[in-house]
C-alpha cells in the first residue's frame, strides 16, 4: 500500500468517526503515537456478548433504577467503578447516554 492510500484511508476511518459510524473502543498514546481502535455502531440491536459480566451487572442494576452510589454499594465497588463501567457498556454498545444505555436494555438484554 502506497503512503497516498494510507492518508486516504486514514482520512476516511476519522471521517466515519466524527460522523459517528464507528464506536472507539479503546484509546492509546504512547510515544507521541495515538492509536485507536474502533468498531462499526451497532444499529438497532445491541451485542450484548460484547459487555463483560461485571458490564452486565452494573447496567442491569443501572436499569433497575439505582443510582452509581448504591450500585457501588451492592456490587462493593467504588463509584468511580460503577461509572467507568456504565462508560464502558455505553461504547461497546455504541450509545451515547446513559438513557440509551437503560432504554436498550429493556428493550433486549439477556
């Protein structure tokens, strides 16, 4: 591959992801480099397989109408905790809130 179809390519995956086709997954700077890894959004129905069990929990208790501070309490966690993994849940979903998050949930967890 040329260094002109690398631009082009690069050009195009930053131009799906500002448009929001593509879901960063996970995020690295290191030595001046960034790299980004990304996945296609999922439209209209969630992989759920993709969330880890401890994922799964917070989001179930999140849907269940509790607030971070007593998700953290039950699952004896910190907060913090409970945040970064209703974050986590939210973008290997490709959802932007937390009321997505909950709103996709009721319509089909597992």
């Amino acid at each position: 591959m040329s260094t002109n179809d690398a631009t082009t390519n690069d050009a195009a995956a930053w131009r799906a992801l500002v448009a929001g086709l593509l879901v960063v997954v996970e995020l690295n700077d290191r030595d001046g480099r960034r790299t980004i890894v990304a996945r296609p959004r999922a439209v209209d129905g969630c992989s759920w397989d993709a969330l880890t069990p401890c994922e799964r929990d917070a989001v179930a208790l999140a849907a269940a109408g509790h607030t971070n501070k007593l998700i953290a309490y039950e699952l004896g966690i910190a907060t913090s905790t409970v945040a970064m993994r209703l974050l986590r849940a939210t973008r290997k979903l490709g959802l932007r809130s937390r009321v997505e998050l909950i709103a996709s949930f009721h319509r089909g967890a597992p």
